[in-house]
C-alpha cells in the first residue's frame, strides 16, 4: 500500500483528492466482487460438469 502525504492549505483540492481516492478505493472494491463472482460461477460450472459425468457413468 503505497503511503504518502500532502502538505497544503487549498481545502478544495485536499477535499477533490480525497473524493478521487474514495472513488478508486470503490471501483477496486467492485472489481474484486467481479472477481469472486467469476471464480464462483467458474466453481459450479465445473462441479455441474462433473455431476454430470457422474450420472452418465451410472448404470
């Protein structure tokens, strides 16, 4: 995690950085539910397959 500081009295740009931060924090945030989202459904893809196999192989 990169750690960095601002020294400066424009409140507006302290209060502009701090939105954009929010924002990545947010879209990262999202991302990562895209991600297990993804590797879940890959999951029960791959477990409906097997089943699937499995009732094929039974007399």
């Amino acid at each position: 995690m990169a750690n960095f500081s601002i020294h400066t009295d424009d409140q507006e740009l302290l209060e502009t950085i701090a939105k954009k931060v929010t924002r990545k924090e947010e879209s990262i945030h999202l991302m990562k539910e895209d991600i297990n989202a993804d590797t879940v459904m890959k999951a029960f893809l791959q477990l409906e397959n097997m089943n699937r196999d499995l009732q094929q192989v039974k007399p």
